[in-house]
C-alpha cells in the first residue's frame, strides 16, 4: 500500500492518500491571500480534505488476490 497514486499506476497494488490537485489549489488560496496581504502567521493550518483510494487490478491477478466489486465501485480510480 502507497500515499502516492503514482505507485499504484507504477505496478504498486494500492495507494490511498491526499489528492494532490485540491492540496495546490489550497496553496494557491493560501498564497493569494497571504499576496492580500494578510501575516502567514495568523492563517490557519489547513488539513487535507479530499482523498483518492487507487487499485490496481493487473497487480491483484499478479499476487492472486480478488478484488470484491462492491470495493471496485467505491475506489476513485481502478487501473486494469
């Protein structure tokens, strides 16, 4: 099991982890409004929100491992 997406594209069997294209906008809000100028300092500390569970199937066959279809329809993404 991976953090990165790009494991689990790469051969890895799994990732579960931050969705990289809402933590940027989240950079781009924070640092529009630290360019508005508001201090760094009294922004928040912001957690991700959004996650993205990945499975790679072609990996699963490979160790012999089935995949139940109702954990197929819930992942963000299954790679065959």
């Amino acid at each position: 099991m991976y953090h990165f997406r790009e494991f689990a594209a790469a051969g890895g069997l799994v990732s579960y982890g931050i969705d990289f294209s809402d933590a940027y906008r989240l950079v781009g809000v924070y640092a529009g409004r630290i360019l508005k100028g508001e201090k760094p300092a009294d922004l928040p500390v912001l957690q991700p929100t959004k996650f993205e569970l990945v499975i790679n199937l072609k990996t699963a066959k490979a160790l012999g491992l089935t995949i139940p279809l109702t954990l197929q329809a819930a992942v963000n993404e299954v790679i065959e």
